[in-house]
C-alpha cells in the first residue's frame, strides 16, 4: 500500500536528482586543469545515471497515481556543488558531490524504509536500485578525494 511519506520521498528524490544533473553538468563542463580529466569524465556519466534514477522515481510516481513536478515547485538545495569561482578548484567540487551522494544515500535507505514498512516492495527494488549507484557514485568520489588531501 502506498503512503503520502512513499509519494513525498519519491518527488523530493526526483527533484534532488535533476538537481544533480544540472550541476554535475555544470562542472563537467566548466573544470579546468590536468587534475579536472578525471573528475569531469566521471561526473560526465553520472550525468546519465541521475537522468535515469529521475526517470525511475517519475515512472514510479505515475504507477502510483501521482505526477512528478514540474520545474515551478522547484527549490534549489545543493550550495556546496556550485560551479567554482577558481575552475581549477577541483577539490570544491569533489566535497560537493561527496555531500550530493551523501544526501542521496540518506533519501534512499529512508524510501527503503518506508516501502518496507508499507509493504510496497516495487517502490523498494527502485530505492535498493538507485541505492546501489549512488554507493558507488560516492566510493569514486571517496577515491578521487584521497588525491586531494585537505590540509
Ligand atoms: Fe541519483
Ligand atoms: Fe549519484
């Protein structure tokens, strides 16, 4: 059975998600530097698996009689992943997307939780899905840190 907190995270992931597309974008273009390939490359193909998690929670939205929102309700969130002044700054960017996928892992153990409870276990396979990826989003990006020390 579906419940209002199931709909409320599925439509606060999407938004979150299409958020992450717009700034991983943003900075897989704008990075500048020897030090940026890397981190551009990737952030470039998550780009698709954000794409794709939004479009899992919107479809999965509409199975459950619900829309996903338009651009209207839209509230921006993430600070720390704003394209940097310096585009050599390289490691700004990493500490964003490791908070990004942080955010992300949270949200997605709380829909787990919450489909469990509900017994929805569709809207759980989507949550253990996109779970999966975004653990593995945030493991590269642990390594890409381990590069950039912090003083
Ligand atoms: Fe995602
Ligand atoms: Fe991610």
């Amino acid at each position: 059975m579906t419940t209002n907190e199931i709909t409320d995270l599925l439509t606060e992931a999407y938004v979150d998600e299409l958020e992450t597309v717009m700034n991983y974008l943003t900075n897989a273009i704008v990075l500048d530097g020897v030090h940026a390939e890397e981190v551009k490359t990737s952030l470039e193909a998550d780009v698709q698996e954000e794409l794709e998690h939004a479009r899992m929670l919107g479809e999965r939205l509409k199975q459950l009689d619900e829309a996903p929102p338009g651009s209207e309700s839209f509230e921006a969130n993430q600070h720390s992943l704003q394209p940097p002044e310096d585009t050599t700054d390289v490691q700004s960017v990493i500490e964003g997307v490791l908070e990004a996928e942080d955010d992300a892992i949270e949200t997605y153990r709380a829909l787990h939780e919450a489909a469990s409870e509900a017994n929805d276990p569709v809207t759980e396979d989507v949550a253990v899905t996109i779970l999966a990826d975004e653990e593995a989003h945030h493991t590269e990006f642990r390594g890409f840190q381990k590069e950039f020390p912090q003083d």
